[in-house]
C-alpha cells in the first residue's frame, strides 16, 4: 500500500512539474515597436509678410482637409499616409500648391515657400459661425464659396468658429454654401465686394430636430437609422438590406399570404 501511494505521490509531481491541468494558457508576447505607424507629419515654412497672416491648407484629392494660419513656420501633424496637396495664400498674394507625400512616422520637411503680390486687385470676406440655439463657435465646418463662372473657394472655421477667403473676384456676387452634419443646411447671398476690402459675415446654423422617439416595442423612431439585415424572399433567396440602401428606395413588405 505504501508503494502504491508513493507511486500516485510521484504521479502527482511529474503532472505538476509539466504544466499538465493548468488552467493558465500560455500568454504571446507582442512586439509593440513593429506596429506599423500610419501617420507622418509634415513641416515648412513660408517667407513672412509684415502684418499678414498667411493661410496653409492641406488638400487630398481636392477636397480640404485641414488648415492652419502662420506668419512664418507650419507643421501638420498626424496625417494619414497618402499624397497631399497644400495651398499656400495671403490677402494679396499669389496661392502657391505644393504636391507632398505623407512616409508613416516620418517628419517630411518641404521647401520654404515665397509668395508673389498679386498685379491684379482682389476682395476678401471673413466671418464668423456660431450654433443658433447655443451662440457657441462651430469649428472645423466646411464652408464653399462659389462665383460666378463657378469656381469654388473652400475655408474651414477654426476652434473659434472664424473662417476666410481671400483673394476673390471683386465687384461680383458669391454665393456661400454650409452643408454640416446635424445642422440645417444654410445658403448666403454675398454681395459684390470692392477691391481691396474685406466683408465681414457673422453666420448661425440652427441644429436639426431631434428625431421623434416611440416607446420600446413601437419599432424604430422616425428618421432613425435601420440596422443591416436580411430576409429571405419567396425563393428562400436571401437579401441584404446594404445591398440595396444608396443605389434605389426601400420598401419591405411582409406578405401573409391568402386566406
């Protein structure tokens, strides 16, 4: 008998010594640092003009992304990976484009830029975008002025809500175009502005209602958002609900059949 136990005892320790009936899984050790970085940065300067603010947007694709002022250096951080372009501008002054290509995780240092004044004289405008029920500043709002032949300007209101356009035609009516998620869409007549002046707006944009809530068990509260789903039709073929929103309507219908 005490052989017998003393076997099971060794057993027991040979079990233990392997691991074996372990509750505790093996953990994997991830290496941080080869996480690839999918955002760079961008850096430059600009020759400064006494008195003028100097306007550096950051475009992909043509469409305006982001933009900042400077009187002299810049630096766009946190940018995706990708090909870029960036407008250079002052009142008064030439727009220079610079193509640039974003490397993840590396600073890219473009060539200082200089600006040419303009022979030709030009307008501005400059304003200001609040919310109508709250009188707080709306910032990073995508504004588009367009001219006459049709040409758009684009500006982004900055944390305060202030935004400009410089350099536009003078003595020619503009119109100005706010499309903002959650916020009723908004269009401004702008009235010719005489060379070398700058026209001051103060703009609201008044929020949109909020969507009228039924009671749990009442389905979906109007103007909601339907969830992705799919059912079968009569063939026991089945659709899904994505494949459809963007391209026509969506009417669902459930048939009971006949009686």
């Amino acid at each position: 008998m005490k052989q017998i136990m003393a076997l099971l005892a060794f057993a027991l320790l040979l079990l233990v010594g392997l691991g074996c009936g372990t509750e505790n899984p093996v953990e994997e050790t991830v290496d941080l640092s080869e996480t690839e970085t999918l955002t760079g940065t961008l850096r430059g300067e600009v020759q400064s003009i006494e008195g003028v603010l100097i306007q550096v947007r950051l475009l992909k694709d043509g469409q305006l992304l982001t933009q900042t002022e400077t009187q002299g250096t810049y630096e766009l951080g946190a940018v995706e990976a990708g090909n870029y372009t960036l407008q250079v501008s002052a009142k008064g002054y030439e727009t220079k484009e610079i193509n640039a290509t974003v490397t993840p995780g590396q600073v890219v240092s473009l060539d200082k830029v200089t600006l040419v004044a303009l022979e030709n004289p030009v307008s501005h405008l400059r304003g200001v975008l609040t919310n109508a029920a709250t009188s707080e500043p709306l910032g990073e709002v995508n504004l588009q002025l367009t001219d006459k032949a049709g040409k758009v300007y684009e500006a982004l209101t900055t944390a305060t809500g202030v935004f400009n356009f410089e350099n536009l035609p003078v003595e020619q009516a503009l119109t100005l175009t706010i499309d903002h998620a959650g916020y009723e869409g908004k269009e401004v007549a702008v009235h010719p502005i005489p060379a070398d002046e700058t026209l001051e707006l103060v703009l609201e944009l008044t929020p949109l209602a909020e969507p009228e809530r039924l009671d749990p068990g009442q389905g979906l509260s109007i103007g909601s958002r339907a969830p992705d789903f799919k059912l079968p039709d009569g063939n026991g073929k089945l659709h899904a609900l994505a494949d459809y929103v963007g391209n026509k309507n969506v009417v669902l219908i459930f048939y009971r059949g006949g009686w």
